[in-house]
C-alpha cells in the first residue's frame, strides 16, 4: 500500500469526510494541518494546490472528498 497523506484544515467538513473514510477502509495514513503546520501549508502550494482536503496516495493527488477516486486509489 502506497503512503497515505492529508492536508487538512481545522473546521474543515470535507477533510473529515476523507479521515473517516480512510479510518473505515482501515488505512494510515499522515495528516497535515495546513493551519498548524507552515511547512504544511508550503507543501501544499508547491504541489499547486490552495484548498483542502488534497489526498496524496503515492504519485497520485485527489483534491476534495472524491470517494470514487479514493476507492480505485486505495482499493
């Protein structure tokens, strides 16, 4: 299985839709707070994003809660 990494928000509805899903599917996964965390917040820009939730598995970004992609991501 591939690392697992989410940039989050605090207060964020859609960021805790995609940690319940991985918490369902059994999966760890790192979360990184873009609003606690500057490197965090850094890192997602440089990855081109400015929102979140943005899930990294592997080589492969989702941004928002797309249950479709997760699911064909981490199986």
């Amino acid at each position: 299985m591939p690392d697992i990494v989410v940039y989050t928000m605090t207060g964020c509805p859609h960021c805790a839709a995609v940690k319940e899903f991985l918490k369902e599917k059994g999966l760890e996964y790192e979360e990184r707070n873009v609003l606690e965390d500057a490197a965090a917040l850094n890192g997602l820009r440089e990855l081109g994003f400015n929102g979140t939730p943005v899930t990294i598995v592997g080589d492969e970004s989702v941004l928002g809660f797309d249950r479709a992609r997760l699911e064909a991501l981490v199986g």
